[in-house]
C-alpha cells in the first residue's frame, strides 16, 4: 500500500519556488551481465523508495513536529512545502527510457523553481557543485559496455558542461575504482576526501572544498554509513560514517550552501532488518531539507 513521504500531499500542478518534491525512482540503467545471473542493484532497490517513505512515517510521524536535529518542525516556520510525487513507471530492462523518464521529472520540477528529491539529470543551466557521499567514487567508464551504470555516475557527471566541481566524501577500503579511474577523477579536479580526512577536516573542512555561487546537488549512496548503521546496501563496508556524522554534515553545507536538489540511492529492503536502514535514509533526507529551509 502506497503511503507517502510523512504523509504529505501530491504536488500541485504549479509549485512556489523553493518547493520540495519527493519522488521515487525503482529503477535506473541495468547491467546486461548482471540482470542475467538474475541479480541488479535496480532489481534489488526497486522498493527502496516506499520503504523509505515507510521510513519517514515511522521515526518522523508529524511533519509539524519539533526535530531536535534541526531545532524545530522540518518546514521550520513555513513558506515552503514538502510533497510526494510518487514513484514513476520505469523497467527493469529499458536504461534509456528509464534515464529519460527521470529527467523529465526533474526537469519539470527545477523549471518551476522546486527541488527535487532526486536528481542530476535534467539540471539545464549551472554551475552545479555535487557532493556525492559514497563508499565508492564511481568513475568508472563502463561496465560491461554499459556506460549509464551506477559505477559510472560520477564519471557521466563530469562530461556536463554545466558540472563545475565535484567533492566525494568517505571512501575507504577497495572500492569499484581502478588506479587510473582515481587518476582520472583527480586529474578532472575531482575532491577525493576519504572517511579519515572528513573526520579530521570535518564538516567546515568539507564545505570549505565546494566553490560558493553555485547550485548544490547532493547525492547519498547509503553505503557511506557504516553497516553497523546502515547494512541494507549492495556494498557493506566497514569503516563508515555514524548516522550523526552524516546528518551534520548535511546540516552545516547546505546551511552554508544551499540544496538544488538531493538523490539518496542503493537502499535494499530485502536487506533490511527491523527496517532500521530505511530509517536511517528517511531522517537523513529530513535533516537535508530541514538545513535548505533554514539556509
């Protein structure tokens, strides 16, 4: 049963500018070798973003209520609105058409002066800033032939003209990235800022990377979080950010940056013990919005 994002209301054909939209997205571009052994990360998280609003409903049950980790209700004293699109009807098989069918969403959205919850594609005019939070940097070119992957975002990112800087935060262990893949990144300009530097530069330090003027996207892989905090993810790796160190950081940059849109993926439900990873996504989106407000 569908139930919205603390239950809130569907957008209104027009939204005022600084609306939140929040939409789900089940499905992204397939990896050929990898939907054939019958396993993909869009076959795996395709009910992600209910469990999410399920989530939200459970650990932040009025939208009215005071959140004590933003020092009053999400909306804060009002003017700007939260609503739930949905989910849109995508495929598992068809990349393309499901790449298309998510900037179309967004594009509609931003054209109207709202932020969207997701995403990058659709974005029109710049210069856009991106903090990707992630276990993984993603740069890769292609895997497999596929080069719209989720090993690739990153690297797709930087080929938009209007991407002007990208800041990656708290990568550790052997990710998906190859030597030449992070010679790649750094040599565009990327900001590789791993969990251990994160600590010791902290939020400050992060936002500090991120050139001022410009629009923030910020995207979330929940493999960021250390498992003992979120272990329903493709790529549980130990190390990671506790849930506070997170949700500061998103307080501080984009209280100091501002939000045009924010993207929170690789959640598995199948994964999910008690629910609890779902939480963790669902109140980090909250502390999101709740810094754009007060920004």
């Amino acid at each position: 049963m569908f139930r919205s994002f603390i239950d809130v209301s569907p957008p209104p054909p027009l939204l005022t500018a600084g609306d939140f939209v929040v939409f789900g997205a089940g499905h992204g571009s397939p990896y050929p070798a990898l939907t054939e052994l019958g396993y993909d990360v869009a076959t795996a998280s395709v009910t992600g973003a209910q469990a999410i609003r399920d989530g939200a409903t459970q650990s932040s049950s009025n939208i009215g209520h005071y959140d004590f980790d933003l020092g009053g209700p999400l909306l804060g004293k009002g003017g700007r609105a939260l609503y739930d699109a949905g989910d849109l009807d995508l495929s598992a098989t068809e990349g393309a058409a499901n790449r298309a069918a998510i900037a179309a969403m967004t594009r509609g959205i931003v054209g109207q002066g709202g932020v969207p919850v997701p995403c990058l594609a659709g974005y029109d005019e710049g210069p856009l800033d991106i903090l990707q939070i992630d276990a993984h940097i993603d740069w890769c070119d292609s895997v497999g032939g596929e080069k719209w992957g989720y090993s690739s975002t990153m690297r797709r990112a930087s080929e938009r003209g209007q991407v002007r800087s990208i800041t990656q935060v708290g990568m550790r262990g052997v990710g998906s990235a190859r030597p030449e893949e992070v010679q790649v990144a750094r040599d565009w300009g990327a900001q590789l800022v791993t969990v251990e530097v994160a600590r010791l530069i902290g939020p400050t330090g992060v936002a500090a990377l991120i050139p001022e003027g410009g629009r923030l996207i910020v995207q979330i892989d929940l493999d960021a979080l250390d498992p003992s905090v979120c272990g329903a993810v493709n790529a549980p790796t130990p190390g990671g950010f506790a849930f506070g160190e997170v949700a500061g950081l998103l307080r501080h940059v984009i209280g100091v940056r501002g939000l045009a849109g924010l993207s929170v993926v690789e959640l598995v439900p199948g994964r999910d013990l008690h629910g609890l990873s779902a939480i963790v996504a669902a109140r980090l989106i909250c502390n999101a919005i709740g810094a754009a407000v007060r920004h």
